[in-house]
C-alpha cells in the first residue's frame, strides 16, 4: 500500500498525518482499530492475523 493510500486512512480515522512515518501512520491506524500496533515490529513470521490490512507490507 502507498503511503498517499496509508495517510487516506489515516485521515478518515482522524489522524494528524503531518511528518509522521508509513510504520507510525499503520500503528496509530492499528491501534485506533482496536488491534495491536505490531506493524513492522519484525514479528510478521508469527502473526496470526490472516485478514491484517497491513501483511502484504508488514516486517
């Protein structure tokens, strides 16, 4: 996903995008979901979360 695509959502969910970094944008997205802010924590290896909007970009 682009980062222009990431700061669309981030904005929808009332995110202040403004020098913020692709990994904190999906974090603070994550964790405003409901869901842990794991994105890019080098853990994607053992993540269960099949459905995770994030994976295909994840670390």
């Amino acid at each position: 996903m682009t980062l222009a695509e990431i700061k669309k959502i981030a904005v929808q969910h009332g995110i202040k995008v403004s020098g913020m970094k692709k990994a904190d944008l999906v974090k603070a997205i994550q964790q405003l979901e409901g869901n842990d802010p794991c994105f890019a924590t080098g853990t994607a290896a053992e993540c269960r979360q099949d459905e995770c909007l994030w994976r295909a970009d994840c670390e």
